[in-house]
C-alpha cells in the first residue's frame, strides 16, 4: 500500500508538524491541508488500479473532500473518463452534490 501512496505523493499537500515539518503519506485515511483524502487524490490524478488498491485496503467512494467533493467530483475534474466508470462501477453516488450545489457531472462540465 505504501508504494500506491508514494505514487500520489507528488499531488499530495501535507499537514504539517507541530515543528512545521511535512508529515509524509502514509494511511489510507490521511488528511492533507484541503481535507482530501489518497482516494480522492487517486480519482482526480491516479489510475483505476490505484483507485481499486485504495478500495481494497479501506478507502471510502463517498469521502467527503475539500468542497463537499466526492471522489467521483475529483474523477470528472481531472477529465479520468476510466476512473469516473469504476466509481459509478462501484456504487459512487452521481447524484452527490457538493457545497456549490454541482452534481460530479455538472462539476466537470464547468471546468476550463
């Protein structure tokens, strides 16, 4: 799991320590300073086997990220058609709307 968590890292934001250090990646459910979690990092820059990896060691579909935004939300944004199926494959609610009131659909249709 460590090694799917490397691969984001690179789009990760870190929380940092009380000596204002980064604190690395490394839990499924790990915060960063937006309030997203791997799984949306995943959806949003990552592969549909990252997103299955995270899945199976715990990650939630439904996270609830900066916005209100689901992973399927960050799957539409990052234009990842393949990722947006397995969402959808798996259940993620496309109904989900988020603080600005955008279905994950109407989100990525209002990006540039």
């Amino acid at each position: 799991m460590l090694t799917k968590l490397k691969k984001l890292e690179q789009y990760w934001w870190p929380l940092t320590d009380d000596n204002g250090l980064d604190i690395p990646l490394t839990e499924i459910t790990q915060k960063n300073v937006f309030g997203e979690m791997p799984i949306h990092i995943a959806a949003w820059k990552g592969t549909p086997e990252d997103i299955t990896s995270l899945i199976s060691g715990g990650a939630n579909i439904e996270e609830i990220g900066e916005y209100g935004m689901t992973p399927l939300h960050y799957a539409y944004m990052g234009k990842k058609t393949a990722n947006v199926e397995l969402l959808i494959e798996l259940g993620a609610n496309r109904l989900a709307k988020c603080e600005m009131g955008l279905m994950p659909h109407e989100r990525h249709e209002n990006e540039k």
